[in-house]
C-alpha cells in the first residue's frame, strides 16, 4: 500500500457524473465509468496488496456506508482492490489509513526477509506510536498477505508467490545497474529501476523499502517519487 494520488481526469469527471446520477435514482455506483475510473485512479492495481495480476477486481468502500447514501456515492471514499482484500477487508478494520491522503509507506515499513524454501516473513513496520490508523492497516495488511481462512490462505500464496517474483526482477535490475560496464548499460538499468519505483509499478512500497533499506542503494533515492 503507497500513497495514490486521485488525479481530476476526465475519466474522474464521468466517474463523479455518474456517482451523482445513480445516488439520486437510487441505482447502483458500479457502472463502466466509475470502474474505468478507479483503475486508472489506482493503476489497475489493487490499492491494499498492490497486486496487478488478480484475476477479480472490486469496488471498494474505504469507509463502510453502512446505508449512509454520502459514502455509498461518494467518489472520494470508493478505491479499488481485488476480491480478495475486499472480502477479507469487509468492515472488520476501522479506521485504516487513506492512501489517497496519506503517505502510507512512511508511515509502515514494508519488508521481505528470509528467501524461498527458508523463514520467509513479511514484516509491517510502524513508524510512529498510538496510531489506532496504522495499527488497523497493519492488521489488515498481514491479514490479507496471509489469509484468514483456508480458501484465503492460499489466494495469499499466490498473492506471495507473486510478490517474491516481482521482488526478484526488482532485484535484478539493481544488479545490473551496480555491474553495469559503461554508461550505456547503466543507464538502461536505471530506466527499468525508475519503472519498478513508480506508483504504478506492483508491489511498490517492497521495492521502495528495499531501497531504502540498503544504504548501498542509496543513490537509487532519488528515482522515489515525492508524494
């Protein structure tokens, strides 16, 4: 989960056109726009694990509307996530931290330990005390990174499985900027590092930390995007 800036793009507008219209008809908010809308908003990534390869995507309420007809419509409160953090998110954890608000990755630390075939872990890191908005998102992230029921626990895998894939390539690329023999091939490298940084890339807040993790890398910094 990283911050995600809520652009005001047209696909926005008709999304919000669309919101108003079906709030006072009393129609549903999952139309073509608002969905078109949300995965442009979000990358096409699902805004909790930060997966793009689910196979089932859903409308999400930040905030549960509980038959509150201003959340239900509200454009603002509406995300974007894949079945499984939805149905395992439901109105279980309140509050959590607004992505779209917030820079959640500096608030939590994202960490991968261990390799394949040993203790591998995934760790969520508070950086500040007494934030019942943390602690929630980190429940939830552990939680939808680990599954809570059997059926849950092996989407998990896959979502894991997914992540360590994408951490590798990551990683990969890293190398080859470090063992780059000229300029050329550098320069090649950073182009794929900057892709893998950016908000649209998977599993950003991993690589982010990974970074900033190694001091090794710290040259890399600079290829973060300030939210």
């Amino acid at each position: 989960m990283i911050k995600i800036e809520r652009k005001d793009t047209i696909k926005a507008q008709l999304a919000i056109t669309d919101l108003h219209n079906a709030r006072e008809s009393g129609k549903t908010y999952n139309t073509e726009n608002v969905n078109a809308a949300l995965i442009e908003a979000f990358h096409g990534k699902c805004y909790i694990c930060e997966n793009k390869a689910a196979t089932s995507y859903q409308i999400e309420h930040l905030i549960p509307y509980r038959g509150n007809q201003n959340l239900k419509y509200d454009w603002q409160n509406l995300f974007w996530s894949c079945a499984h953090c939805n149905n395992i998110k439901l109105d279980k954890y309140e509050p959590i931290l607004d992505c779209t608000k917030e820079n959640v990755e500096k608030l939590i630390a994202f960490r991968k330990k261990g390799y394949f075939g040993t203790d591998e872990i995934l760790e969520f890191i508070p950086l500040v005390e007494d934030n019942e908005a943390v602690e929630n998102t980190i429940a939830l992230l552990e939680d939808a990174y680990y599954g809570t029921t059997p059926q849950k626990k092996f989407e998990a895998r896959v979502i894991r499985k997914e992540l360590r894939r994408e951490l590798s390539e990551f990683k990969e690329y890293v190398r080859e900027y470090q063992e780059a023999e000229n300029e050329e091939e550098k320069e090649d490298a950073e182009i794929l590092i900057k892709k893998e940084l950016k908000d649209s890339s998977a599993f950003t807040a991993f690589k982010r930390w990974l970074i900033w993790d190694n001091g090794i890398y710290s040259e890399l910094e600079k290829y973060i995007p300030e939210n």
